[in-house]
C-alpha cells in the first residue's frame, strides 16, 4: 500500500514534467519576424525610417555620426578648413591625411565609411526586395521604391568618389562591388564606369517613381533631392547639359535664405528652412551628443570643437568675402581673442539652441544647385545663363553684389570661388578639388594653415594623388572571394 | 600516526573499568592538524546509537552499558574504532584520507560519488583552503590551486570576479567559459553575491566523464560551488571578522617628471621643424618659442616665462627656472582602502533535520576613491526527513549588494587609471596663477584645474576634465539583488528506487544609476545628465531524477535517469534625462529634459532535457560510466534544436590487484580514461535562426546585420582523457596526472563576410580547433610529526591549442582579430603584428619591416625596410600569448598551534602586448606623459638604441601597435600568505569558547614580471587595458566558535 503512495507521488511529479508544444519556442521581444516586415508596405515604411535613420545615426565612435562624419572629414582634407589645435584629436587625421592609407583598423575611416554606405545599400535592397509581396497600394510601392534608389545611387555616388579617383580620365580604373539584392557573397569591383552607370539608371528609375510623390518631411529621397543627385553626377561627370538641367529642376519649391535667415543659429541646423532640400530631423532625444556633427564643429555645445578643434575659414578666403558678404559674418572675427572663439572661427553651423543638442543635418540645399547650374552654364560657353543663376544665388547674401562684368574664364573662376565660399564646411572640398583637378594647395601664413593653428603635415599634394583616394578596407579584400591583394588601391 | 594511534589505545586500556547501566560518554574529535571536526559521525559499534560532533567537534553520547567500542567516522577520515570501556571522556584524532582517495566524495551533476569510484577527472577545493584567501568573489580563489584551469586576475575593481578557463580555449566566437553550478542548479545569478563564507566546497569538472550530464552546456567544463549545511550533531556558532587595508598590487609605470618632460617636448619639437626643412638653429628657436603656446604644451610650470623656458641652443631647462606646484593626480585620486567581512553563522540538527544559518557583513572599498562594493547576505539551509521514506529540504540565499563604482578599462578620460597615467607630469589638479598661487572657490576650497581657457588653458589631454572634481560629483552605482531558493523532495521506494525532484530559483536584479554631474565637465553643457537602468534576471530549473541503485555479488550498479526544464528571462529598462536645476540629484524626476528615449527588452531563453547515467563497478576494481543527454534549446531552429551528447568513463583500481598487495609503497593506484561529446550553444544572442528586423527605440526598424542561419546548431566538444591517480610511500605522495586533448569541432563561427554587403559577419558552424596537453598534481607531506607539518602543493599544466579549420573563404588570408591573426595551424592568441626592426641610428626614425610583393600583389619573401608604420606588413611575431607552462605551489606548514601556508602562482612562456606602456610611449603626444625608457631615445646620428627619436610631426607615421611593445609574459605571483594561530581547546574552554583562531594574511604580495607595471594575467589573449589594478590586501582577522 506504502509503495502505491511513494509511486503515486512519483508518477503525479513526473506528469508536471512534460512541457507545452512550443516550450522551446522563444523570440525577441524588440524584433519584428522579417515575414511580418515584409508585409504591408506600412511596415517597410517603417524599415525605410530606420534607413534615413542611419544617415545620422551614432556607431562605436565619437567620429561615426553617418554622412555629416563624411561631409567633415572630406572638407578637413581640403584647403579651406583650418584645424584650430590637436584637442581630443578626433579627425586631425583626415586633416592631416594619415587616415586615408589605414586600411587595416576596422575603426579607421575607409573601413568606416565603406561599410556606411554598403549598410544603406543593403537596407535599400531588402525593402526593395520585399515590396513585390508586400500588400498596399501601387501609389506607396512606387513611392517607396524610388526612394529606395535614390538613397542607393546616393550611396553610390559616395562611395565611387571616396574610393576613386574623379570620373573622367578614370573611367575605366577598378570601381566599387555593385550589388542589387542583399546577399552574403561579395561582387568584384568592376569599373567606375559601371558604378556611375548603375548610378544614372537608379536615379531615373527613382525620378519616373517618385514623379507626383509629395512628403511631408524634408527627411525623404523625394524627386527634388534625385534631381539634385542627378545634377550632382552630371557635374562630376562633365555632363554639363544634364547637371544645368537637373539642377534647375531640383531647386523647384525651394527659396534662398533672407540675411536674416541666414545668420540665425538654426540657419543650417533646422531642415525646416526655406534652402534645405534634404536633411536628416534630430530632436533631442535622438541627438548623438559628443558623437554628432555639431559636437565637432561648434563650440557653443561645448563638444570636442570647444575642446580645442575648432575648425576655422583660411584666412585667404575669409578676406575673399567683401564686408557687405552676410557671409562673412559665418566666422569670428580676426580680431577675437577668445580661446574658445578664436579668430576665423566657424559660427555658420550651430545647434538653434546653445545647451541642447536638438540640432538636424542638412545635406542638400537649394544654393548649391544654383552653383551647379552657373558652373555648368558656363562651362557651355552660356554666360548669360550663368550669370544669371550666379547673380541670383549671391545677391541674396550680398545686397551689393554683381556679376555682370564677368564672363568666360573669369565667370568659371568666379562661380568656383563663390562655390567655396557658400558650401564651405558642408562637405563639397574633396570631391571638388578631385574634379577640377587642382591637387591640394593648402595656403600658410598668419590665419591660415599650419602653426600657431594644429600643423597639417600636408600642405599640397599634385592631382590624382593616391593620398586623395580611400584604400580599400581589409575586411573587404580578406573575405572578398571575389577580390585579391592586387584590388586594393595604390 | 600509527604510533599516536597505539598510544591512545592503550591509554584508554589502562584505566577500562565495567559499568552496570546507561552512561555518558563525552569526547572532541580532532583533525592531524588539532583542529576540531564537525559532522563526524560517533556511534555504538553493532547498533544504530549515535549521535554526530558539533562545529567544535565535540559530541555527548549515551551508550548502554554492554558497549564497548565506539566507531568514529567521517567522509575524508579513515574511521576509527575507540574503546571505551570504563571512560566517560574521550579525544579521537583522525587521519585524513585525502591522500587515500578512500572515502573522499566529489560532487557530481545529480550527485555524489565516491573519489575512488569515480572515472572523471575533477578537482575539489574545500572551505578550508578557500578561507585563507580574502576574496569577494569565489573565482578570484581558484588560480594556482588547479591544475589545467586558467584564471585572470580579475582586475581590482571592489565585488570583481576573474574569468575562468578549464582546458584550454574552448570556442572563438561562443563563450568559452565554464557552466557554473551553485547547489546542483546551473547558476545565472551572480557569482560576487555568494559569499565565499558560506562555500563548503568549489568542485572543477574538466573531462567528458565528470561534466557530461550537463550536456549542451559542459563543453567548457563544469564550476560546481555547494554550500555548507549543518551537521546532525549539537548545534554550533561560529563567528568570523576580518579587516584589512588594500593598496595597488601592480605598481603604476615610472614616467618622468617635469624638468625632463619639458625638455624631450622641446626636442620633439624641434626635430619636428627639423623634418620641416628648418636648420638647427632656427628649428631650436622655434621650438623654445612655442613649448607652452596654446598649439603645444600650453601650461608652464614653472616660475619664468614659457618662451625662455627651454634653452634654443642647449635644450635644456632655465637654471632659473624653480616649480610652481606639484600636484600628483594619483595621490588625489587613489587610496588606502578598507575591506571589512564579518560572517556568523549557526548550524546544527538532530537525526532527523539540520539547518545552516547564516549572516555575513562584507565593505570592500576600492583603491580608488568613490569606488566601494557592499554586500548583505544571508542563507538558511534545511533538510528534514520528513518520513522515514521522504526527504525534503530547502536551500535560501539572498544578498543585497551595493557597487560604487568609478570608470575603468577603456581610454575614456572618465577612468581615472587611464586618466591619471596618461596627464603629462606639467599639468596640476589645483588652478594656480603666474606666482603659484591658488584660488580659492565659493565653499573655501581650493580650485581644481578643468583644463578650460578660463582657467589655465585647454588642457591637451583631456581639456574640460578634472577627475577629482567630476569623480566626487558623480554617481555611478549598481545596487544588486541576487537571490536563490532550492527545494527538493526525495522519495525513496522499493528499496532501491529513489525519484527527486528538484526545484531552484535565481533572481538578479541590477538597478543602476549612471549620473554626470552638472556643474563641470562633459555634462556641464547640459547641466547634468543621468541615467537610470533596470536588468533583472529570472531562471528557473525544475528536474526529476529516478535513481537506482543495487550490488549483485562483487557486481555494483547504478543508474539514474532524468529530465530537466530550464528557463532563463531578462528585462531591460533604461532611460536617460538632462537638465538638473541643483547639483547631486540624480533622480530622473529632477531633470528637465529627455536625452534619449527610453527602451526596455525582455530576453528569453528555455532548454528541456533528458539524461541517464549508468555506473557499474566489479568488486571496486573495474569501473565502468556512461552518460547520455538530450537536448533541445530555445537558441537553434525547430528542425536544429536537439542534440545528443554522450560519454564513457573507464578506471583501473590497480591497487585492489591481489599482485599488488605487496607492493608496499604504492598505497593507491588507479588509472582512469574517458571519451565524451559536449556541447556549447552559448553564442550570447538569441534568434540567430530567424531573420529579425529591430526597432531603434524611436519606432522605426532596422535591418539586421547578421543573416540567419537556419541550420545552426551547437558546438560539438569531443574530449578524450587519460588518468592516472597515485598515492604512494605510506600516503606521503600523492599524485595526479592527465593528458587531455579536446576537440572543438562545428565551431559556432562567427564567419567574416566581404563588408561591401554589409553583413559583417554570419553564424555558421564551421572550423574547428583543438586544446591538449598535460596536467600534473602533486601532494607531498614532506613532514608529519606531532608539533610540526610541512606540506607542499604543486601543481602545473602545460597546453597547446591549435585551430585546425577556418571557414573556406578565411582559409588563405586567415581572420585578423585585434593583435591576433586566426590561421589554421595557429593558435587562437598568436599574436600577428607589424615587427619592429629597431631604430634607424642615422636617422632614429622607427623602422618597420616590410614585404616586396610581386604580381598580384602577393609577398616575394624578400623584405625591406620602411619607417612609415602604416606601410609595414603583418606577421606572425613573438608567438601566442598563451602560456607554455603555468600552475601553481602551496606550502603548508603547522608547528604546535601556529600554521602557515603560502601560495605562490606562476607561468612561464607566451607573450603579452603592452598597450598601457605604448600610450605613453609616444613620440610627443602634446600632453601625454612619458614612461622612464624615452630617456633612452635616440638623440643624435649614431645612436644606438631602441627607443626612437622624439618628432611631433611625424606620430602618425612613426607610433603604433608593433612587436616593439610584445613582453614576455611569465610571472611569479606570491598570491596569499596565511599565518594563523588557534587556542588550543584547553585554553579556549578557559574562555567558555570551544575555538578561537587568530589570522593575517597577505594577497597578491608580490608579483613579478618582465617589466614592472604590466599585468599579463590581464587578460588570456594576452592585451592589456586602462583597467582596475589588482590590490595587495594584508588583513587580520578573528574566528571565534561557541
């Protein structure tokens, strides 16, 4: 009777044991299956969200902030931005062209950068990838679909003039892996050719989808920001028919900055300005800290340019800019004595409020495709054209500006300096100075480059000089099958 | 021993006298060492009367009047007969039988076993050992006691653990730490919280035979931590209280003071104007011009002007030139630090029931101020034999610890080891004016230095920071909740049935606050911010155990059969916010402003197992084990989630030969083999067979980065054992020797993607890779008289891992991973860097080497020279960093009522690369300091010499990571010398106490290295980082029994 107890307690305790069916079944509880993503196009909104996301979003290091972190140091390795002291040290390498050749560290920028622009690729492909299938109108799928290749040929476009020389003459040096779908296995590098190919076809796929898609957001690849990439190619590639035609489409619905607006502390920081084609929003609680653009570049935050890297105008090109330049008024000024707001310090772009770190990115603005368009005018021997689109761009900085007496090599050279003189700080020096082909000629002397300011080691450097281009990362040429040693860069 | 035996003997024969009805007997039991022992069990030879000693081993016994002998015995103890006719007291001695394997009982998955049935390879460090050792945490205990096992130091940071390896490396990308078990139950909580007080026993599995049974997760072997209980004896109180005082256990490098920092920086900048193209002269001006300008070194510390500082032409200080201050950022920022433990605890039980009771007390400061770890706990252990047939108990422990702790590891200049190595030796932690004079602030204090325009200048290390200030303003403290409760209820049935089933729980709960201060420093500008996080961990296990157990003749059989549910969850919450009105609140509430949103997660994680075990024995001479278990884990897809793991275990008890009767001086012999498959599934992240897209805390979701793989499943550990245990010349020596040889094999490889489609990386189980190599034990009682023991300890092991798969595509080119390169025939941790060629002596410049390459730009062989660092190849210099051989030595001694005992642990080969060294090695990093070794640098053509010339402009080119800064690794650490004295019984009754022991001990007393300042037990794979030193600890303490 006793063992009946002692096995019936047994068996009854053994019965607990069994488990349900789906025990082992466990997911996460922040993760979304990719079947569910893919969908409704309403999810893989959502998914396109997080890309835009990544163009500004912070990974590992204080200099990984996404394309503002490329946009700085590639104006750092030109020869209008002077580096006020060493401070934390963070980009001086770019300034400095010790970067460019580090191709082992999977924190050093080619790696960096390679990777940024491949992430946005892949992201790119797998929405594409998942529309087919995906339920929802035709109207978001094309919608969706066009701003997927546009942030594709814009990753292309960066990636082709970091990790290459400029097009022409070079359009059959190696080019970078092309890839349209997500996949594990690598792609050969083929030809610049190809890449700017691939370019031009996802830019006018984007231009037929995005066609009649309106966004609320300035934070959107919408038609005028394809246009705008458009314009940008054609000029790299001296297509100047086609960089005059886009970039007149892509300034459509935008406006020039009053004086006013221009100077205020938001001018560059807030994408809700009347210039600002495309941007990335940055409320506080999404904001990056010491990791973010604004960290670096301007020293009301109190960020690493506060702590010594202010990033200064040369000299020479500050004295460029007449007294009635609104302008001029982007930089401290000579005379300043502060050691936290040095002379020729940048105040052009700010945080709108000094104590919060609320601060967007903006990485396309209207006066840029005026400059393009006055540029490539010229260049067509139409001067008339290119004065107008240059007159138009630089009296709203400068009430008392004229353009009128200049024409042929004088206008060209005219629109080159203007372009340095607006753009200056927003990324355009590298791939400019890659283009027209000028080398490096970093001018010295009092309120330019080199001492007391942190000596930039390179002061010029010739042309085509391997220096100006990435090499390869490691990672890739190591679990590339398709690649060899002989793929990396001189 | 023989002769104390004889002698007690006739004693009691001397005076034996008979006696008519029930008497009392009373006695102590006493160890060699003339401690007393507790839980020994008396009883009435041929009857069941008994009883058992209490904690100070005495026991009071009725026994009818017809006995004669009692018989005195205990796990560990040869069992003794004592005649007691005509004697109301007694004193028994028993001899331990470490040395004889006899009776020794070794924790094993799902239970106990006999030592000298037992076919695994194992390794038992009891309470007595543990307690010479101050440690907070257990793991911090166990290097140089184990052969085969591999510790680091663990770091010094207050309530800091070590890491552990058994074997060798078990896996690259998995984990290769080993499965800890606290009470039977897989232990997730943490280890910090179990208080080393209440460890009875830390048992190490390392073969296939002893882990096996935990299946899926033994591969890295097995940590089983059992807890003490009460003894069925007389209940006891035991109360311990140590103090002790901590200082730096590796000492900081040397750097060089002002005087010398300002004339190298002068020289570095010189020759920097002298690569510029400037003459000697011109370059010297400039320099002695721009030493301390805003561009440079930007403070000057002394009394004369920075300009004429420096001499243009000799380069050498202003005699003129006096010190305005001397500040020492360490002497401000570390200390002297306490370390208080306190334990009481109260056992006991009848013959039915016993308990363990008790509280301990532990305030460990660190050596570096605001830094401190607190710990409460307390645990209650019962079992009760409820019936005759049921056995239940309940095992309760719960600990509240507090850890303040400050920034280390990393270069962060928030980590105040980091921090106060690397400021130049020019840069004070007070403001002081052109004369030397200080400020004082607004509470009368002197102000600090932020290295801010407004004071000094920026700093350029570290500008807008003062570690003294922001560190004493800053809150950065975890407060932890670790709780386990165990229950179990044991049937017994048919007589040789058992079924238990078994119940444990694990709750950590970690509440932190990670609070910059809003008045200086990085946070100022936002004026404070804060961060408040939550992470608490469930896990729970449930198991069922039938056991069977029958002897047929000299025929002995056991077998067990199991299931097991195990299930693990954790919660994150976290949530940041700025904008604090007044200085030291750090409650959310206060804030005005959300930095970041908020997130939280929940994690999961569920096994469920079958597994049987089979022992059989022919008359204790040949032993037979097998062990199997299924199973099936959360982590790997439905169609790859179960899996069978296995293993067979063969010993030879040579000794029970009739043919080795006469061999008189082997007292024990047994050889022992095994063979078994293990498996690792612990690659740390979850889902890795579902593609999952994640939310970025702002409602939108990103793609993965890492592709699924729907095949995964665990890392298969074929492990093969050979044994041999000894005990020879009349127990003197006792000796143990393995060979082990342990393949990793469908390694959970973290496979590396071409970047460009940005997936790094994917999970696949591919490569393989393989740890073997010897172990040795030895136990020699060089001495055992009366008054005076001396026993020595020695362990070591010797290994060598080779990886001996890559996934396909890696095969060739092999995996760089930080300083090491993964390469078939290599080693996990061989180091692959660029090799330095020395100094160029006309020109002083670092030289590299460099391969030629020919088409296709592969290497020619050939090599040439290059002093641009970022042109030098790669290769494979200096070897591993793993150890050719380590272990450790234990002396023992005991003279009258003193004992003794040090430890000294050791290793002797591998390599270590010193990054702390290289920081401030530099060719002139404005504001770094230096290590002593730059005076050596090269100065002048024709220098020889292997510190390279100092030139700021050329840091970039010339300074990196190179074999220049690859050490020798060996050590000699004498971790722990013990002295202790006890009252002798007599003395302590005297005090109406039955113990009193005094103690003082020193940890980490000395180490010794190839260069001082370096840590090689830092890390495994041999890389240092700004982490917590170690401390060297000297206490005293006081144990006090009733």
């Amino acid at each position: 009777m006793k063992n009946f107890l002692k096995i019936g307690i047994v068996v009854f305790a053994i019965s607990f044991a069994s488990c349900k069916k789906d025990y082992l079944d466990t997911k996460p509880s922040n993760g979304i299956i990719e079947t569910t993503i893919y969908s409704t196009t309403a999810s893989l909104s959502s998914v396109l969200n997080g890309t835009y996301k990544s163009l500004f979003a912070f990974v590992s290091r204080h200099d990984r902030f996404g394309q503002k972190s490329v946009d700085l140091a590639c104006d750092l390795a030109g020869a209008d931005m002077v580096v006020h002291t060493a401070g934390y040290g963070w980009f001086n390498s770019n300034y400095q062209y010790t970067n460019w050749i580090n191709s082992d560290a999977t924190t050093a920028q080619p790696d960096q950068f390679w990777y940024y622009y491949y992430d946005i690729i892949k992201q790119a492909n797998q929405i594409i990838a998942g529309l087919d299938n995906a339920t929802g109108t035709i109207f978001e799928k094309e919608s969706i679909k066009g701003q997927c290749l546009g942030l594709r040929a814009y990753a292309y476009y960066h990636l082709i003039n970091l990790f290459q020389q400029t097009y022409k003459g070079n359009e059959n040096k190696p080019g970078v892996p092309i890839y349209l779908t997500a996949q594990i296995t690598g792609n050969p590098r083929g030809t610049v050719q190809n890449v700017y190919d691939r370019i031009i076809a996802d830019l006018t796929a984007a231009e037929t989808l995005l066609t009649g898609k309106t966004f609320t957001s300035k934070v959107a690849m919408s038609l005028q920001v394809v246009q705008g990439y458009r314009a940008r190619v054609a000029l790299v590639m001296e297509d100047w028919t086609n960089a005059a035609t886009y970039a007149a489409k892509a300034r459509i619905g935008s406006t020039l900055m009053t004086t006013t607006q221009y100077t205020a502390t938001s001018a560059f920081s807030s994408i809700a300005g009347p210039e600002c084609m495309w941007g990335s929003l940055i409320p506080a609680s999404e904001a990056t800290i010491y990791a973010s653009f604004y960290s670096h570049v301007d020293v009301s935050t109190g960020g690493y340019a506060a702590l010594g890297t202010q990033k200064k105008i040369t000299k020479a090109l500050y004295d460029l800019m007449p007294a009635t330049d609104i302008r001029k008024s982007c930089f401290t000024l000579p005379t300043s004595t502060s050691t936290s707001n040095p002379a020729y310090n940048q105040i052009k772009m700010r945080v709108p409020t000094a104590g919060s770190w609320a601060a967007d990115y903006t990485y396309m603005r209207a006066s840029e495709m005026y400059l393009i368009e006055a540029e490539a005018l010229s260049r067509k021997a139409d001067d008339a054209g290119a004065r107008t689109a240059l007159q138009t761009l630089v009296v709203a900085r400068n009430a008392s500006y004229s353009a009128a007496s200049l024409s042929g090599a004088a206008l060209l050279s005219e629109i080159l300096l203007q372009r340095r003189i607006e753009l200056w700080g927003e990324g355009f020096s590298m791939i400019d100075i890659k283009r027209l082909k000028t080398g490096l000629n970093r001018l010295t002397g009092a309120g330019n480059h080199g001492s007391p300011s942190l000596d930039p080691i390179v002061y010029t450097m010739a042309d085509a000089d391997p220096r100006f281009i990435l090499r390869l990362p490691k990672r890739e040429l190591d679990n590339n099958t398709s690649m060899t040693p002989a793929d990396q860069n001189p | 021993m023989r002769k104390i035996m004889m002698l007690s003997l006739c004693f009691l024969l001397t005076i034996s006298q008979l006696w008519a009805q029930n008497r009392t007997i009373k006695g102590k039991v006493l160890n060699e060492k003339g401690e007393a022992l507790a839980g020994v069990t008396v009883t009435v030879k041929g009857s069941t009367t008994g009883t058992a000693t209490g904690t100070d081993g005495t026991f009071t016994l009725s026994v009818p009047p017809t006995a004669k002998t009692l018989v005195v015995s205990s796990l560990n103890y040869v069992a003794q007969d004592v005649n007691v006719v005509g004697k109301t007291s007694i004193s028994v001695l028993l001899v331990s039988t470490a040395s004889e394997l006899e009776g020794v009982v070794v924790q094993v998955p799902y239970g106990t076993v006999k030592k000298k049935a037992f076919t695994g390879a194992e390794n038992t460090i009891g309470a007595a050992t543990l307690s010479r050792q101050q440690v907070t945490n257990v793991t911090k205990a166990i290097d140089g006691l184990i052969p085969g096992v591999q510790v680091t130091n663990g770091g010094g940071a207050p309530g800091s653990g070590a890491d552990i390896r058994i074997r060798g490396i078990g896996s690259i990308n998995a984990s290769s730490s080993p499965l800890y078990v606290l009470n039977g139950f897989p232990y997730d909580g943490s280890i910090s919280s179990i208080s080393p007080d209440d460890i009875e026993s830390l048992t190490v599995l390392k073969d296939a035979a002893a882990s096996a049974l935990y299946g899926s997760r033994a591969a890295n072997g097995v940590i089983m931590i059992t807890t003490k209980k009460g003894a069925r004896g007389r209940s006891t109180v035991s109360a311990t209280i140590n103090q002790g005082y901590e200082t730096r256990g590796i000492p900081e490098y040397d750097r060089v003071g002002p005087q010398a920092y300002y004339e190298l920086f002068w020289e570095g900048i010189r020759n920097g104007f002298l690569t510029g193209g400037d003459s000697y002269a011109s370059a010297g001006t400039k320099a002695s011009a721009q030493l301390t300008d805003a561009s440079h070194l930007v403070y000057n510390a002394y009394n004369v002007p920075g300009t004429s500082l420096v001499d243009a032409t000799t380069g050498k200080l202003n005699p003129n030139a006096s010190l305005l201050w001397t500040d020492n950022w360490a002497d401000a920022l570390f200390q002297v630090a306490q370390r208080t433990n306190a334990n009481i605890n109260f056992a006991g039980g009848s013959d039915k029931s016993d308990y363990f009771l008790s509280v301990g007390y532990l305030n460990e400061q660190g050596t570096a101020k605001y830094s401190y770890y607190k710990r409460y706990n307390f645990r209650l252990n019962v079992n009760a034999a409820a019936t005759s047939w049921l056995n239940t108990g309940l095992n309760i422990d719960g600990a509240m610890s507090r850890n303040q702790n400050v920034p280390n590891g990393g270069t962060a200049t928030t980590n105040p080891f980091y921090y106060s190595r690397q400021m130049g030796p020019i840069y004070p932690v007070y403001q002081y004016g052109p004369t030397g004079n200080t400020f004082i602030d607004s509470v009368g204090d002197k102000k600090l230095d932020w290295g801010v325009p407004s004071q000094m200048g920026t700093r350029p290390y570290a500008g807008n920071s003062n570690l003294v200030g922001s560190l004493a303003l800053d809150d950065r403290h975890s407060d932890i909740i670790n709780a386990n409760a165990n229950t179990f209820a044991e049937v017994k049935f048919l007589n040789d049935f058992s079924f238990k089933t078994s119940f444990g729980i694990n709750i950590w709960d970690n509440n932190s606050t990670t609070y910059q201060n809003n008045q200086f420093a990085d946070a100022q500008s936002v004026r404070g911010r804060s961060t408040k996080s939550n992470g608490r961990q469930i896990s729970l296990t449930l198991n069922e155990v039938l056991s069977w157990k029958r002897n047929f003749g000299k025929h002995g059989l056991a077998a067990l059969a199991g299931h097991e549910n195990y299930k693990y969850k954790y919660n994150s919450l976290s949530l940041t916010r700025t904008g604090f009105q007044y200085p030291g609140q750090t409650e959310l509430d206060n804030a005005t402003l959300t930095e970041s949103t908020g997130g939280s997660y929940e994690d999961n994680q569920t096994l469920e197992s079958y597994f049987s075990n089979v022992n059989y024995n022919f008359d204790q001479k040949y032993l037979v084990s097998g062990s199997v278990r299924t199973d099936g884990s959360s982590r790997f897809s439905p169609g790859a989630r179960w899996g069978t793991f296995y293993s067979v275990g063969l010993g030879y008890r040579v000794s029970q030969e009739k043919f080795m009767k006469n061999v008189k001086w082997v007292n024990d012999l047994k050889l022992r083999a095994s063979y078994g498959e293990q498996g690792n599934e612990n690659i740390g992240l979850y889902y890795q067979y579902a593609n999952y897209f994640y939310a970025n805390g702002t409602g939108n979701f990103v793609a993965y980065t890492r592709p699924a793989n729907a095949d995964l499943a665990w890392e298969k550990n074929k492990a093969t054992d050979f044994g041999v245990d000894a005990v020879l010349f009349n127990n003197r020596l006792q000796v143990t020797i393995d060979y082990f040889n342990k393949v990793s094999d469908n390694l959970l490889f973290d496979v590396p993607l071409a970047l460009s489609t940005a997936f790094p990386t994917a999970y696949q189980n591919v490569g393989s890779m393989r740890n073997y190599g010897w172990e040795f034990a030895f136990g020699y009682n060089a001495v055992r008289k009366k008054d005076f023991d001396w026993r020595v300890d020695l362990n070591f092991s010797t290994y060598k891992n080779e990886i001996t798969k890559l996934p396909p595509a890696q095969q060739k080119t092999g995996i760089i991973s930080g300083t090491k390169k993964l390469m078939e025939g290599k080693s996990i941790y061989d180091f692959w860097l660029r090799e330095f060629a020395g100094v160029d002596a006309a020109t002083g410049e670092a030289m590299y080497y460099r391969d030629v390459l020919g088409t296709g730009g592969n290497p020619t062989g050939q090599r040439v020279l290059t002093n641009t660092i970022a042109n030098a190849s790669y290769y494979y210099v200096g070897g591993s960093a793993l150890p050719k051989i380590s272990g450790g030595i234990t002396n023992s001694f005991r003279y009258r009522n003193f004992d003794l005992s040090v430890l000294a642990t050791f290793a002797y080969g591998g390599k270590f690369y010193d990054g702390n060294y290289a920081g401030i090695m530099h060719s002139g990093s404005y504001g770094i300091a230096w290590q002593t070794d730059i005076l050596n640098r090269w100065q002048k053509p024709g220098d020889v010499t292997n510190v390279p010339k100092l030139n700021t402009s050329t840091l970039a080119t010339q300074d990196g990571t190179s074999s220049r800064f690859l050490f020798d690794a060996s050590y000699f650490n004498i971790k722990n010398i013990s002295l202790g004295y006890s009252l002798s019984t007599k003395d302590a009754q005297k005090l109406h106490l039955s113990g009193l022991k005094f103690t003082a001990t020193i940890d980490n007393a000395w180490l010794f290295t190839a260069k001082s300042g370096m840590d090689p037990q830092r890390s495994f794979a041999g890389t240092s980082d700004a982490t917590y030193p170690i401390y060297r600890i000297i206490s005293a303490g006081v144990n006090v029994k009733l």
